[in-house]
C-alpha cells in the first residue's frame, strides 16, 4: 500500500490519476494551493462491496466517484471511491492528519513596477483653540467654533477637487498643534456635562466635530491635572489620535493606557491620495512648572526625540513628515529647525503669533495685531533643505492653510502662495469672506454654552464703582493692579475665613501669581460670570506656614525677575499681593534658577523692602531685617508646587478646601457687603509694589 500513501500526499483530488495503470498520471498536474494530506488506510478484503453501478469502458472510466458517509467520525470520514479501470473497485478509509504541505504555484512573470508620483499637499492647521468656541469669545465679529467649521470644510472640498497634473498624488491634512483647551466658563460647562453623566467634554465634541487627523497635546491640556486630559481624550468620539513624542505617561495610569492602546502615540501615519504623511507632536519641556501635570515626565532634548521618530518614519517608508510644535514661542521653533533632519513642514504653536502676507485679510483688533512674519517663514534645515514654518493666531479665529508640492522621493519643490495663508473667521455680514454658522456644531456645542453662561450673568453680586484692570501683560503681569489687590486681599480673607475651625495657622500675607488672573471687571455689575471669567483655572486655596524671611525675599525676587524695561512684555509669575507692600529695582540682579526650579543659581537683588501691613520689617536695604518673624503664606496650590516655578520645593502646605474663583465670590458678597469702591481699589492700584530705579 506504499504507492497509495505517497499518491495521498499529492492530495485526495489527484489519488486516481496516482494509481498503477492509470495513463493519466503522467499527465497530473500538481497543486497549486496548499492542502491538507490525507493517509489512505485499505479495508480488509471482507469489506470490499459492490456497487450497485458498474464502470465499464467508457470516457468516464478514469473519472473520481466519491462519496461521504451522513455520520463521519471525528478524525475519520468514511469515503466510497470507485476507481474505474478494468472494472475495478476498492473502498478505502481516509484518515485526515494534520501535516501541511504547500505546493510552490507555477512564478508568473513580474509585472513592471507602477511609477512613484509626487504629491500636493494641503495642510490645513491652527493651534490654541483654547475652548473659545462661540463668536466673540475671542474678539467681537471674529472667529467661533462654527464659522471656523465651515471655512474648514469649504477648504477641503476645494483640495479634493483641484486639479492637479497626472505625475501627482492629492490629499488635505487638518492638525492642531495644542493647547486645545483652556480654563473657562466654556470648559466649567464640559466638567459639570461629564461629572453628570450627560456627555462628553463639549472640547471634546468640538475636535470630533472638526475631523482633524492629529491633535498636538500643548501645556493647557494639563491645568487640571492628568485625569481630566485623560477624560478629554478617552470620550473624544472620533478616535483622532493625540500626539506627542516628548512626553513619558509612565506615573499616570489613565493617560499611560490611552498611550498603550494607541490613543496618544509620539506620530500619526494618515493616508491621504494613496500616499502617507507622518505627524511628529512635541509638548513644552516646561509644562510642570506653568501647568498641572503631577507625575508626568517630558523630554528636553526636543531636537533628538524628533529626529529620532522622523527617522523611524523615513525607515517605514514615509517620506513627507510635518512636525507639530507646541513649543510656545515661535523664536524656539526657528531655532529648533536648524537641527532637524527629514522633516519637511513645522506647524508652531503656543505663541499666538501671525504670520501672513500682503493682501491677506486680517482680523480687526484695537491696537492692530501685525504679521511677525511671512507665511510660510523658511528656515534651512541640518541638511541645508529650507523647511517652512506656518503658525496662526489661536481661539480660531484663522484657519492656516499651506500647499506645496512634493516630487517622487518627497522633497518640497514648490509652494502655491495663492493658495497658501491664514484665511481669517468672520461673523461680519459685511464682509465678504463672511459665512455662516454649521448648524450641528452650534446645536451640539456653542447654544449649550451659550446657555450656560447666560444663567450666570443673570447672577448678580455686587456693584464696582471702579474699572477693576486685568489686562495683559499690563497690568496684570508687569505691575501692580487694582484686580490683582482684590484677589489677593480674597485670597486672605478666603484661607482664614475657617482656619480655626480647621486647626489651620491663619495667614498674615497672600500672593497671586498674575497668570491665575485672566479676565477685567468692568465697573458696573459684577456678576457671577464675573467672578469665573477672571479667576478661571481648578486652583484651591492652601497656607505655607513658616515661611522664612530668606525665602520670603527668594519667592519675591523670583515674581519680579523676569521683568523688563517695557511694560509691554510681561510673565505670569508677576506677584499680585496683599497684607505686606514690596520695593522693587529694575537694576538690580534678577533671580536665576535651573531649569527645573529646583535650585537657585542666582539668589537676586531686586527687593529692597518686604514689609507688613502693620509695619514689621522683613526685608530692609535688601537684607533681612534683624527680628524679622516668620510668616504664614497664602496662595494657591499651583503656586505653592511650584507652579510659574516659584521656589517653595516642598515645604509643607495646609490645604484650606477653597476654590480660588470663590474665594473672589465670597469676599465680594460677605466682606465687601456687595460693593467695591475706588477708595478702596483705585485704579493703578495704593502702593502696595513700588518700582524703584
């Protein structure tokens, strides 16, 4: 029976033409598919049945009859085979084994490999959304969430359908580059949406609504810590994938899972025309220090990580990589490009800067926003390629859009500057690029919010006789402000409002830093929504006790080390203060740190004074006063971590439960009786820091 077994090899639909006699076999063609082999096992002869039909001699005499058995075993199926030669009939068992062989099929010859084409890009991108979804959130007639919407759609049907040449592929990418939302009224509303169990963030509907294929992951994402980012993230419906290479999620499990299931990623591969493009995303190596971030960890050496990834995607194939930056300063993107290697666009985000050309429509602000640069800006790579950088204004109210074309082996070889530029967001009938709201946008998103904020406005509690001025940087962040006294004279009331009822120490001084402050009052009513829109961030209250005199002066030198000569640059660690009064000089030596806050290199000679409300000396002539006590700090949490990296490095903190917004709510209704009058808080504010040449 050996011939039988090495014939099943060739597989059951070849086993006749195997057999001894059989003319055909020389003819067999073998298999061109892999099989299962089966062993033929022949049945005593006692076996051996008749069939009802005989073979004869016909054509079909060398023909396969073969039937199956209605109740087979497992490992068995009883098979009737009647093999017609001569008459000659045999009943064999085929018994399946599991053994594979794959019969090679027959090479065909290789077909001409297609062309590689070139490809022309549409990029269309904006950074700093910032949750200002409805027009005016941003400035009056200008932008919203809707009407960005709409012209970002209008702009890709006008990609797709473009002609173009038939050596080139086409396609659009829509990126945001970060900071895609910020504390707020808008953003209050999504927490009490998702804490309610009624949906997701409204942030979160609003990137699903605008279908980007990468989203950058900035500094702001993290203001109210991990776990919020992570809701933001793991309820956005569309699946866009987050990016960011420079950031380790490993101490955060929420946001660590959303990295390991492929939610945040260091890149995005999308395909577009049949060709694919790489999206690198970088975050601000700072974000601890400006932001909330608890045990998340970013990279530094941007320029390594970058090249590292641009080169795992050049090794995979991709040949068009965009970097998405959210470096915050469009001077560090510049300087970041020289380094670079196979990136060929840089989308620069977090500085707000404007980058246009002659003829471009701007938006209308009072004072004039002017373009820092052209659109795009080129600046040479480590190669010597010149890689262009394209930025817009945030809070959507422009829509950037760059076009170039790309040759075969994805080299840049030219820019369409008619169809390359910031397009800007109007809500102005009159204009002529005005257009309409989408109308799922604004019933999904922008009427909720809408909404919401007008049942807050109708809250009224309490009247200011005085322009209370949050501006920024001036003065908010360059000087003394008579918003800035208000806040922290509520900070202080608000700490030792129930500090003996909570064991705490009261507090004797308080400080805001002038970033936590970010909208004015105007006089007139002052309303709940007031109180939100200036203090807007998830801060609560907390006591430093013991503060030193030494590290009372280090912590001011390091609120006015950063300013300069122009009170049109400003930094958000600008002290706001109450209970004690500062004098400061523009002269003297600011403060240095290293980067991560942790050390002062520098200790600083800028404060001249530190003194108490009732006249204790703490600091005098730039040193510390002889006697001078120690005393108990108020501020808010994110200050008192270190946040703007002020150097409190870990002393001990009483948290007083108190959100810092009601603080504001509270000192205004319960301590001002509902009144704030310029006695009190006149504009420019009452001497509390003096700025001394």
């Amino acid at each position: 029976m050996s011939h039988l077994v090495r014939a099943a090899a060739l597989g059951v639909a070849a086993l006749a033409l195997a057999l001894p006699g059989n003319a055909a076999a020389a003819k067999a063609k073998k298999p061109k598919h892999t099989v299962t082999v089966n062993t033929v096992d022949a049945l005593p002869k006692t076996t051996l049945k008749n069939l009802s039909r005989s073979c004869g001699k016909s054509k079909s005499a060398s023909r396969i009859r073969k039937r199956s058995t209605s109740r087979p075993t497992k490992n068995r199926v009883r098979t009737v085979t009647t093999y017609c030669s001569g008459g000659t009939r045999t009943v064999f068992w085929i018994k399946k084994v599991t053994k594979v062989v794959t019969v090679p099929a027959p090479v065909p010859a290789p077909l001409p490999a297609p062309a590689k084409k070139g490809f022309r890009l549409t990029l269309l991108h904006n950074n700093d959304g910032e949750s200002k979804y409805v027009v005016g959130d941003s400035v009056a007639n200008y932008g919203g969430l809707t009407r960005f919407k709409t012209v970002l759609d209008r702009a890709r049907e006008a990609a797709a359908a473009e002609p173009v040449p038939g050596n080139l592929d086409k396609g659009a990418v829509t990126v945001s580059s970060g900071d895609n939302f910020l504390a707020g009224l808008n953003l209050r509303a999504s927490f009490q949406r998702f804490d309610s169990g009624a949906g997701p963030f409204y942030d979160s509907d609003a990137i699903a609504g605008l279908g980007y294929d990468a989203v950058t992951i900035g500094n702001h994402e993290y203001d109210f810590g991990p776990a919020r980012l992570a809701e933001f993230v793991a309820f956005e419906r569309s699946g866009v994938p987050f990016i960011t290479a420079n950031t380790d999620f490993r101490g955060e499990p929420l946001l660590q899972a959303l990295r390991d299931n492929g939610r945040i990623a260091d890149s995005a591969v999308v395909e577009k025309g049949g060709q694919q493009i790489g999206i690198i995303g970088v975050s601000p190596p700072e974000t601890p220090t400006i932001s909330s971030t608890r045990n998340v960890k970013f990279a530094s050496d941007v320029a390594q990580v970058v090249n590292a990834e641009a080169q795992r995607l050049t090794n995979a194939g991709v040949n068009k990589i965009i970097l998405s930056s959210h470096l915050q300063s469009g001077a560090v993107d510049r300087a970041l490009v020289p380094q670079l290697k196979n990136v060929d666009i840089v989308i620069s985000g977090g500085a707000d800067d404007l980058l246009a050309n002659p003829g471009d429509p701007l938006v209308v602000t009072n004072p004039v926003s002017a373009p820092v640069g052209p659109y795009p800006t080129l600046v040479a790579d480590s190669s010597g390629t010149n890689v262009p950088i394209v930025t817009t204004q945030g809070e959507y109210r422009y829509l950037g859009r760059l076009t170039v074309n790309f040759d075969a082996a994805g080299k840049i070889v030219s820019t369409d500057a008619a169809k390359s530029g910031p397009i800007r967001i109007t809500a102005d009938a009159n204009q002529a690029d005005y257009v309409p709201e989408d109308a799922k946008l604004k019933a999904a998103v922008t009427d909720p919010l809408v909404a919401y904020k007008a049942s807050l406005a109708a809250n009224v509690i309490g009247t200011s006789a005085v322009n209370l001025d949050g501006g920024n940087p001036n003065p908010i962040r360059v000087k003394e402000s008579n918003l800035g006294n208000l806040v922290a004279d509520a900070f202080l009331a608000g700490v030792n409002r129930t500090a003996a009822a909570d064991g705490r120490p009261p507090a004797q001084v308080a400080f805001s830093n002038g970033g936590g402050i970010r909208n004015t009052i105007a006089a007139g009513p002052i309303t709940e929504k007031s109180t939100f829109d200036v203090l807007p961030f998830d801060n609560v209250l907390v006591t430093v006790p013991g503060v030193t005199p030494q590290k009372f002066k280090d912590l001011m030198e390091w609120g006015v080390a950063a300013r300069v000569a122009s009170e049109s640059t400003g930094d958000g660690r600008f002290p706001q203060i109450s209970g004690f009064k500062i004098v400061w000089s523009l002269s003297g030596t600011p403060q240095v740190q290293t980067p991560n806050g942790t050390t002062i290199t520098t200790p600083g000679t800028r404060i001249r004074s530190i003194t108490l409300d009732d006249g204790t000396p703490i600091i005098a002539n730039g040193a510390v006063a002889p006697g001078a006590p120690n005393v108990n700090l108020a501020t808010t949490n994110f200050t008192a971590n270190n946040g703007d990296r002020y150097p409190f490095n870990g002393l001990p903190q009483f948290a007083a439960g108190v959100p810092y917004q009601q603080s504001l709510f509270d000192f205004i209704v319960q301590d001002l009786g509902g009144s704030v009058t310029a006695a009190d808080y006149p504009v420019g504010g009452e001497g509390r820091i003096t700025q001394v040449p």
